[in-house]
C-alpha cells in the first residue's frame, strides 16, 4: 500500500492541473445528477416492524381522514386581550385560506370547536337543572299520590264505621260512596301519569349520564384559552407531514402571515417548520475557527487553505453523491448534516498530517517531487488505515437492523471515504503547485534547520508524565470518571418543540399550548380500538364510552377525545390527551401502561397506540435495544486492527479502554447540558430533555474511528522507536515528542469543526456535536497524550508481548511506510531526508507517520529522479511492501 501510494503521490504532483480538474468535473457532474434528480431530505423515521406504524397503516385503511399528518397553530393576541371580533373574523378568513392549501384535508376552527363544548358543557348542566325541576314536580306528584291514598283509606274506613253504626243511609256514606270510585279513579290516572313520568326521568338522566361521562373524558379540554386571548387550531393533511414538499409546508406559514396585520402573532409546531438545510451559521464559524488554527500552526494562509480545501471538496463530492442516490432513497434530514460534520473534520484532519509531513521533509533537504511521494506513501498510509477504520465504524451500523442509522453510516462512511481520497490525490496536486511557498517565507528565507532532538517545547509534557506515571494515570482517571458521572442518568428520547431555540416560532407555539391547553396537548397519542364483530349503530356512544373510560382510568391521562368510527363499525378511533409533555418519564409510563391495558379491554377488543409521541419512545426503545451488539462489535474491532498495527495485546487492551473513557466523559457531558441543563444558556438549551436515541450509537461510532486515528499517530512512533533499538520507555517520549504536534492540532481542529454544530440550526445534531467536540478533547489530550503514554512507560516491555501464533495470522499493515523505504533502497531511490539508503540498512532513520522528523540524521539533497523512472517500470514486482 505505501508503495502504491508513493507512486500515486508521485502522478498525482505531476499531473497536478489534471488532478484538480479531474475532481471539479466530478463535482460538475455531481451536481449536474443532483439538480436533475435528487429529492429533498426528510425528517421522517421509519422503523421497519414498528408498532405505531403497523397501528397508523391500519388506522388510515380504516378511518382514512384519520390517518394524515397533523401540525399544530396557535394565534395569539399580541396585546394579551380577548379576541376582538374583528380578529375573530381574521382568523375564520385565514382558515378557509389554509383548507385551500395543497394536501390540506382539514383545518379546525377553534372559536367554532370551543363553542360547541362550552354549549355542549351548558346543555349537559341545563338538562341536569331541568331534570332536577321536573323530579322535583314528580317527587310533589308521587306525595300527592299517597297522600290521596290516605285520603282514600281514610274515606273507606269512615263510610265502613257508618255502616257499622246502622247510618249507612245518611247522606254523608251516601257522599262517601260517590266520591270513593272518583278519588281511586283519581289515584289511578295520577299513578300512571307519575309511572311515565319516572320513566321519561330514568331516560333523561340514563342519557344526561352518558353525556356527563362523555364531557367527563374530555374535561379540560379546550380550544381558545380561558381569558380568550389564545387558540389552538389544528390541520390535518392527507398525508405524513415529513412526506410533504418543502413548498408545501412553507405554503403554510405564508398564508397566515396576513394576521399580523390584525395584531396577531402565529406560531407552528416544529412538524411544520421542519428545516431542510445542511449548513448553518454554527457550522461556518466552526470552520473559521479550524482555519484560525490552521494559520496558526502552518504559519501561512496558503497552506492553511489546503487542508480546508481538501475537506470542502471531499465533503461536497460526498455529499453530492448522497444526493443523487435520494432518487432511490428517502433520506432523512440528519443524514447530510452527520456527514457534513464527519467529512469536514476527517478531511482537514487527513490533509494536514500530509502537508505537516511533507513540511518536514521539506526543512530536512529533500526534494519537492520526492517530498510528495513519500508524505504520500507514509502519512497517507495512515490516513488510509485510519480512514478505513472510520468507514468501518460507521458502516457497522448497519448491524443494528434500523434503517435510519444503517443511512446514517453509510452515508458518512462514503463521504468520509471520499475525503480520503480526495486527500490522497488533491493534497499532493495542491502541494506540487505550492512550491516551498508550504513553507512560511522567513522559514524559506532563513533556511531553518530542525531543533535539537529534546529542546524545549520538544515534548515536554511526555517527560512529565512518564516520570510519575501512577500520578498521571490515576488523575487522568479520575478526571474523566468525574465527567462521566451524569451519564448514569442517560434518558433517552427524539427532542420536541421544546428543544427548539427559544427564539423561535416552534418552541413559542409550544409554551403556548403548554401555558394555556395543557402540556401533554404537545404530544396527544392515537389510540384505536379494533373489534371481532361490528357493534350496532346504537351502541357505539356506549361502547366508546365503555373504552373511553377504561384509558380515562389510567394515571396520567388528562382527556381522551372519541374521533373517529370505521364505516363498518368495527374500529374506534381516540386522542388520549397525556397530563405531561410528550418526552417527559410520565408520558413513557404511560405508553407502557396503554400497551398493557390490551389485555384488560373486553373479549374481542384489540387496543392499538400510535401518533408522534408514541413513535418517539418506541424508537427511542428500538435504539437503545441496538446499542449493546453495537458496542460490542467496535470494541471486537478495535482489539483486532490494533493488535495488527502496532503487533501487540497490551497496547489495543489499553488503547480500548482509553476509548470507552472517552466515550463515558462525552456520554456525560451531553447529559449535563441536553438533559440536566447546565449551561443551558451558554450553549442555547432551551429547555433539558432526553437524549436524541441516535446520539449514543453515532458517538461511539465516530469516537471509536478518531480515537484509532490519534492512537495510531501517536503509538506507532513510538513503536517504531522501539523496533530501531530504543528501549521501550524511551521510545514512549520519542514517539510522543514526534507526533504530538499534529495531532494536537488535529484535535483542535476537530474540535473546531465539532463544536460549531454545537449551535447548528438542526437541533437534533446539537447534541452529537457537543458529545463529539468534548470526546474528541478528552481522547486527544487526556487519553492519547496523557493516559497512554503514562501506561506505556509503566509497561515498558510488556506493552508490546504478542504469542506468537497470533502475530503469523494477523496481517502485517506497515502504517510506518518501512516496506516503502525498502523498496527505494532497493532501487537506489533516495530515501526520507533525500538520502540514498543502503539495502538492508533504510531502517536506520526513522520517521514516524504524522510526526516531526527532528530526530533524522544530518542530511543531504537528492531527488531520485534518475532512478524513478525504472522504480516506476519495477516496483510492481519487487514486492517488498507488504501494506
């Protein structure tokens, strides 16, 4: 490999025009596809046997005008009063605008739906007074009736007394006589007039019941606030609303800016104000911020610009090409913006260990040309192994079986496979171009020569630590266990309006809905209730009820809404109304509570949950179950590439276990900020919340791939020392003292790169750029640059044991490019430092991959050009590297 990469380095620099052209023509074409067929990102999540996508595909076969997407308005008064009647009117207007909109099924009128209930409220508790009045009459009916009976009885008693008496002939029993069939006709027809009467109550009260028990599972519910300055109005589209056109969804928000002229203020759900863009301000501050250490490293704009050249157009060539495939594939919004982040960072990174090589062996004598190809061949096979390290990462996610995250990986995988290459063949182009102008002017002028092997700054921090290595190790340790302390309380769950930027439309129609119509109206849950055998048309307020009332039951329901039946009767469709907001533990439990009330509904009963609230735990769920295989495989990975680059046991063992340290502090930063909300107002948190489910499985992918990147440029130097005759503690500050200035300003760059998706405009990548800035900063500087080294030197020796059944079986990758310099003594070419090397003894000058060449020898110019040619025509055969 290091050999083929030399000769590529080589065509690449002499056909530099050719090289540069040939990627803008990709880029050309590449854009040319995308313009012609790509499709726009989506924030839609599908997860292929989930539940609530089995629940909505039913639900929309049964109820259709139940199944589209709903986004959520508020209108506001900007003065806090009541609506006017003219605003009143404004909105109705606006409302008729919005149901004329493209794929708008429905839109409801909050002033109409709040006055039904109000009237329905008002008719229940005037049927209740009414009902009281007319028992009231029957209960004076019914004493009336009995006291006529005992006037009756007291009738028959006085008119058998006469009799007794011998006075049956007077004319008061002949009176009584008269009167006694009168008053127990009398008796008789009040009787049944009272009977009617107590039945027509039972009816009235049995229906006033069911329509208290109705109003009793929507109790609360409301439309307009209760001061009448706020409305909350839904629309319902005929479709998903991630599956809308962005021009759909902005039609919108632009018809209801003509209430702002009525002294209104409208705000939509982030559902509806879903952002489609890649790049934002965040993520260019954070890319003038690498180029600001770029400049200051490199000493001049013009080399500073390569490393930022080569990542843009890696970055755009993958990206471009994401694009184009989206006309096979949905892709979901996060997915350029993970690989945008990924792609800027590795491809800055690649190009700078390239040029930081090619500088050095500039300073030391050797040719341009040469320069190239070596830089070529030896620090870009790092970046090779490194590079196919973090592909591998990212494309393990595959493994988890979710679609959204085998998108995401590969996806980035490929535009961090293209920034590989575009390094690999860009970088050495834009080299041969540049001259010695890589090289800052009072540098050339001057005619720097290296600094001692350990003069000040030279590593310094290596000596410190290797001299009390238990120090460094046990507070490194300690450190990092104190940052990781808060990821015990990892939550996970996909963010809400809340999370949105308090500044923002989304995040104020949230806190408006909370303030005013309940907190868990942010996240409502469809339930649908699926029969054996269709129920009478009659009965279906009963059966409603009846179900209704079961879910009413259960802690932390706040309403359930009947809203839909199926044209057979056989599906019953609900909104159950949470007390708590959508991401919150108490609208989970609840979720968890209603898939159980399944089996508690009656006989042939099935009981179904969907809606967004229920997609976000069940995925949040699907996630986290994914986690550990993953894990797992990366660890698995790890052990295996480092045992075959650096030939040992120990040092993957520990290299491994300085990654899941990193990985435990990022873990815990993001959960201090996201979930705890420390320093919310620093990084703009508008309000704590679980942890997006993406964000564990990405984290560990990427760290794992960049720590290995900072691993191998630091240990294989240190490596190589100790293959050279160094003893091993030696060797610990020798590899360190050359590499650590690369990969210190690798990691500030990524760290750069990273941190300005700290505040990107997607809110969801907010996290991961956080977790990926902090655990860059803790692999780099207290793992690679601290721990490792601390635990190196206590080793000694032992860090290096491999049996030797396994160091036969694993593969030989030669990172250290000594195969390449083999191969150039071998043909008389001159070797690093432009020196010719003698066969047999090229090992004798080290130069680390990525490092600092201040430990070469005295050197000589020499370019090798008359030898270049036949290594050309030979080289294929010689078939001494073995990378």
């Amino acid at each position: 490999m290091a050999t083929f990469l030399y000769r590529l380095g080589r065509l690449a620099a002499r056909r530099a025009w050719l090289t540069i052209g040939t990627w803008l023509a990709v880029l050309a074409i590449l854009g040319g596809l995308m313009a012609a067929f790509a499709t726009p990102p989506t924030a839609q999540i599908s997860i292929p046997g989930a539940g609530f996508q089995t629940v909505l595909a039913k639900l929309g076969r049964e109820i259709p005008a139940a199944a589209g997407g709903i986004g959520t308005i508020t209108v506001e008064t900007r003065d806090g009063k009541a609506f006017t009647a003219d605003q009143r009117a404004a909105v109705e207007t606006t409302i008729a605008a919005w149901e004329k909109a493209p794929h708008v099924q429905s839109v409801t009128d909050p002033f109409a739906n709040q006055k039904r209930l109000d009237d329905a409220a008002a008719k229940v508790a005037g049927a209740d007074r009414k009902l009281a009045t007319e028992e009231a009459n029957l209960e004076f009916g019914h004493n009336f009736l009995n006291m006529g009976a005992i006037d009756l009885d007291k009738a028959r008693a006085e008119l058998a007394r006469l009799e007794r008496a011998g006075q049956g002939d007077s004319a008061r029993a002949n009176e009584l006589r008269f009167e006694i069939p009168h008053r127990v006709k009398g008796n008789a027809d009040l009787a049944a007039r009272l009977r009617e009467g107590d039945r027509k109550i039972a009816d009235a009260r049995a229906g006033l019941a069911v329509g208290q028990r109705t109003l009793a599972l929507s109790d609360g519910l409301r439309f307009v606030s209760t001061d009448g300055s706020a409305t909350m109005l839904q629309i319902q589209f005929d479709q998903s609303i991630p599956q809308l056109d962005p021009k759909v969804r902005a039609e919108v928000p632009r018809i209801g800016e003509q209430l702002a002229s009525d002294g209104l203020r409208v705000d939509y759900n982030s559902d509806i104000l879903q952002t489609r863009s890649v790049v934002g301000a965040g993520e260019v501050i954070g890319l003038a911020l690498a180029g600001v250490v770029l400049v200051v490293m490199l000493g001049t704009l013009v080399a500073a610009g390569l490393p930022l050249l080569v990542g843009l157009i890696g970055v755009g060539a993958g990206l471009l090409a994401a694009m184009v495939a989206t006309a096979f594939f949905e892709m979901n919004s996060m997915t350029p913006a993970l690989a945008l982040m990924l792609g800027l960072a590795v491809g800055i990174d690649y190009a700078l260990f390239i040029v930081n090589r090619h500088r050095q062996q500039l300073l030391h004598g050797m040719n341009l040309q040469h320069s190239i190809g070596m830089a070529t061949g030896t620090a870009g096979n790092a970046v090779v192994v490194a590079g196919v390290t973090v592909v591998i990462s990212l494309a393990a996610l595959t493994v988890t079986g979710l679609p959204i995250l085998a998108q995401m990986g590969l996806v980035a995988a490929g535009t961090v496979l293209m920034t590989v290459l575009v390094a690999l063949t860009v970088t050495p182009a834009v080299l041969s171009l540049m001259g010695e102008r890589v090289l800052p002017r009072r540098t050339r002028i001057a005619h720097e020569r290296p600094q001692r092997r350990f003069g000040r700054g030279q590593g310094r921090w290596a000596v410190h630590v290797t001299n009390h290595p238990v120090a460094a190790i046990a507070l490194t340790v300690v450190v990092i266990a104190l940052m990781a302390v808060p990821a015990a309380a990892l939550r996970l769950g996909l963010p809400d309006g809340s999370s949105e930027p308090k500044d923002s439309s989304a995040f104020h129609s949230y806190v408006t809905i909370e303030k005013n119509f309940g907190p868990g109206a942010n996240g409502p849950i469809v339930a649908m209730v699926t029969l054996d055998q269709p129920v009478a048309a009659a009965d279906v307020s009963a059966r409603q009820l009846e179900v209704g009332e079961r879910i009413k039951d259960l802690d932390g329901v706040r309403q359930v809404v009947p809203f839909g039946v199926s044209a057979d009767r056989d599906t019953l469709a609900f909104q159950v109304v949470p007390k708590e907001g959508p991401t919150t533990e108490a609208t989970v439990e609840l979720v968890h509570n209603l898939r159980e009330l399944r089996n508690d509904l009656p006989a042939g009963a099935h009981l179904g949950i969907t809606g967004q609230t229920v997609a976000n735990i069940e995925i949040a769920e699907r996630l986290s179950a994914a986690l550990p295989l993953y894990v797992a495989i990366v660890v698995g990975l790890s052990l295996l590439l480092l045992m075959a680059v650096f030939r040992s046991v120990v040092v993957p063992l520990v290299a491994t276990a300085g990654f899941l340290l990193s990985v435990a502090a990022s873990f815990g930063a993001v959960v201090a900020v996201y979930q705890w909300g420390w320093l919310g107002d620093l990084l703009d948190v508008s309000r704590p919340g679980p942890i997006l489910p993406f964000m564990p499985t990405l984290l560990i992918g990427v760290l794992f791939g960049l720590a290995m990147d900072y691993q191998m440029f630091l240990v294989s130097g240190m490596h190589e020392a100790r293959a050279h005759g160094e003893d091993a503690r030696t060797a610990v500050r020798t590899g360190f003292r050359q590499g650590y200035r690369v990969v210190t300003a690798a990691a500030i760059i990524m760290v750069s790169v990273f941190a300005g998706f700290v505040f990107a405009h997607l809110t969801m990548i907010r996290p991961i750029g956080l977790g990926l800035a902090v655990g860059v900063a803790v692999d780099a500087f207290l793992v690679r640059m601290t721990l490792t080294p601390a635990a190196m030197h206590l080793l000694g020796d032992r860090a290096w044991w491999i049996p030797r059944w396994l160091d036969r079986i694993l593969p030989n990758l030669d990172v250290e490019g000594a195969g390449l310099r083999r191969s150039l003594a071998e043909r008389g070419i001159a070797g690093d430092g432009g020196y010719a090397a003698e066969p047999g003894k090229v090992d004798a000058a080290p130069t680390p991959v990525g490092g600092n060449t201040d430990a070469a020898p005295a050197l000589v110019g020499g370019d090798g050009a008359e030898t270049w040619h036949d290594f050309e025509r030979e080289s294929a055969g010689v078939g001494a590297s073995r990378s």
